[in-house]
C-alpha cells in the first residue's frame, strides 16, 4: 500500500565530520503519478504470409541434449576463471549465485568469508565488484538438495511454522519478516540458528531459497526485507544502493538530545580485538573510514531522564545508529557495546536489553507500487513505553526529515 510521504529540501552540506543538528522544515513531495504502460504489440509486417509461403521448409529441429544436473556443473575441486565481459562489475555474490545457480546465500558467504575465493590472489569481500578480465579462485562447492514441501521433517515445519508468525508482509516476491531481539539474520563463529538459515525450509521447486537483502543487528528487533526471488532481489538490492528505501528506527536513550531535532555526520571505521568488534568515530581518510549520515528527531521524553526518539539512517554502516547515538552523549538504553555512561542506573522495571526497533520500511515494489511494513515494539520495549507512560501512536517527526 503506497501513501504520500514528506520530504524536505536537503541542507547542503560538506562530509567533514559535523552535527548539523538544524530543526526539519518540511514541505509535501509531489507524487509521483503511475507508470505508463507498455506500447501495444506491433503489427507484422506486410506481406509476411507471402514470404512465409516462398521460404524453403526448416529442418525438424534436433532434439536438444539432456541438461546436466546441477551438481555436476558445480567444481569438485579448486579452479580458476576469468570474469567476461558480461560479468563486469558484478557483486562477487552475485557472480557466484550466477554461476552456480541453486547455491546458498550462507554457503556463498563462508566461502567468502574463510578466504577460500580470490579474485587475483587476493582475499574479498562478497559486497565487491569485480571487473572484466580478473582471475576467480573458486574452491569446491557444495549444493544444499532442496526438500519437497511434503518431505519437510518436524523441525523443518517448525522452522516453517517460526517464520510464518514474524512475517508482516508477503507476496510472491517479498517478504517482510519481525526479527525478535536475539536472532541474528546471518550465521557466525558457534552461530546454529539464524534467519538465513531458517529460509533453507522455504526453497522452491528450483532449489532457490529466499534472500537477504539487507541486515539489521542480533540484537535489533523489527522489519527485515527478505527477496524471494532473483528478480526481486536484484531489484530491491539496487533501491538500497540507490538509497531509495526508507527506514525508521526507534530508540530509548538516557537524557534529553539537544537540538530536539539533528543530524549526526561522521566517518566510522572497524575496531576488532579478541573479545569484540566495535565501529569507532574516525577521520576523514582513515583506513577503512566510510562516511555516515543519520538524523535522529525526539518523540516524547519522560522526565527528561530517559527519551524516546526516532532515527533515520541515510547510510547503512554495521552499527551506525547505535555508534552515533553514543558520540552525541545519548548511547541507547541497554546497548552492550556502545554505553558506557558510568554509574547510570537503570530505572525499575526496565529490561537491560538493546532499547531499538527496526520500526518502519518503506522501498518500491519489484513490480510497481510501494511496500510499507511497520514492526510493533518488542515485549520489552512494550513494557518501557508502558512503565515510562509514553504514547506508541504519537506523530513521528522524523517523517519530515530529509531523505539524503
């Protein structure tokens, strides 16, 4: 279902490391009319019975060879291949997906991952592009044989039966699930139970599984946008590219931000040690330093002593709003990572879990029109806004922030 969405003129702005912390100004976006439909089929051309007539008879065609199975096209042992022409610029992922169609999103990623596959000797990431001409060291690869959905074992259905009760929104394309707080949506080190691999139950007749499209935190709650198709997939990964979709996110953070409303700009880079991985606030230039933009609005606050607010993220870095949200002075409630308030109490009553909610998604629809799903408040955000006395259908104001 599509609705008419606010927008605001963008500030302009450098991408120094600043906080542009400016109240919204809104105005009404003009919408956007339906696509116009496809030209008619033209006409044959004239006289074309007449040649028809005058052409010699066309041999009976040959009966075509019998397709191999797929497993026999998968490598059993380590190769190299040349990216072509048609394959420039594609995600290293989606080259892989490409050329061994039926392969899983997980197997595809440990590959990865583990550093099994090289593009010219060198260890990548599955986000890359590669370029025409480049060597690809594929290792032997493995097929999961998908199961008949009368052949599914007890687990199987269950898994199946989890799936159904998170799930906001579905068609033959998309699917929209509410990830709990706790799950997380790929697989890792000691990792058993995870989105991607709970979509294994969903495979169809062509061996083809669901796919992620994007990925919020283990321990965010809210909307997870799932691609059920190749088409869709290709089509909903590029409006993420293309920062065409939408999302909102709600927080509970100690204190009161100041301005009410503001936007966060910062380069952030990976931190890892032994025990954990953080995103730090970096410099323009440094190693691994990727730009990140987030607005963030207050909703309602309690006694100006805890705040609810809403975030909107321009970019997508791992840990954005929770890595922002803890340089402007206002880490969210229950973050293990990222607050570091020393001797802050926890009010009564409140769970020290990750107070922040994947809320809201809005991103056009593979076949026309406009998905948006909303996720309702966790039960332990629930019984937060509940104790704190805070209005779950207050107008949010983040809906008049810019959208770039």
């Amino acid at each position: 279902m599509s609705r008419r969405i606010k927008r605001m003129n963008p500030k302009p702005r450098s991408r120094d490391e600043r906080d542009d912390s400016r109240p919204f100004k809104a105005r009404t976006a003009k919408k956007a009319g339906p696509r116009p439909g496809g030209k008619p089929g033209a006409k044959p051309p004239r006289f074309a019975a007449e040649r028809a007539e005058r052409r010699p008879p066309k041999a009976a065609p040959e009966a075509p060879a019998p397709a191999k199975p797929v497993e026999a096209l998968l490598p059993t042992k380590v190769q190299t291949v040349k990216v072509t022409a048609d394959e420039n610029n594609i995600r290293v992922d989606r080259f892989l997906e490409a050329r061994f169609p039926g392969l899983s999103f997980s197997h595809i990623q440990r590959v990865v991952r583990k550093g099994e596959l090289r593009v010219d000797g060198k260890r990548v990431d599955s986000k890359d592009r590669l370029e025409e001409g480049q060597s690809v060291r594929i290792p032997p690869l493995k097929l999961d044989t998908p199961k008949a959905a009368g052949e599914l074992s007890e687990g199987a259905q269950k898994t199946l039966q989890a799936l159904k009760e998170m799930t906001i929104y579905e068609d033959d394309d998309v699917l929209v699930l509410n990830k709990p707080l706790g799950l997380a949506v790929q697989g890792g080190s000691g990792m058993t139970r995870h989105i991607d691999q709970m979509l294994e139950v969903m495979r169809d007749s062509k061996g083809q599984k669901p796919r992620l499209v994007h990925r919020i935190d283990r321990e965010t709650s809210g909307c997870l946008l799932i691609a059920k198709t190749r088409f869709a997939a290709s089509h909903l990964t590029g409006a993420f590219r293309s920062r065409s979709a939408r999302k909102t996110y709600w927080a509970l953070v100690p204190g009161l931000p100041k301005p009410k409303q503001g936007r966060i700009s910062t380069f952030l880079a990976k931190e890892e040690s032994e025990d954990d991985t953080i995103m730090r606030i970096a410099q323009h230039g440094d190693e691994g330093a990727s730009h990140a933009v987030t607005y963030y609005a207050v909703v309602e606050t309690a006694g100006n002593k805890l705040t609810w607010v809403s975030l909107k993220p321009v970019t997508g870095r791992t840990h954005q709003l929770r890595a922002h949200m803890e340089h402007i002075g206002h880490p969210i409630v229950g973050d293990p990572k990222y607050f570091n308030i020393e001797n802050w109490q926890l009010p009564g009553g409140l769970q020290n879990r990750l107070h922040l909610l994947a809320r809201r998604i809005v991103i056009p629809h593979p076949r026309g029109g406009v998905i948006d799903a909303t996720a309702p408040l966790p039960p332990h955000m629930q019984q937060s806004w509940n104790l704190l006395g805070l209005d779950a259908s207050r107008f949010d104001p983040i809906e008049n922030a810019p959208e770039e």
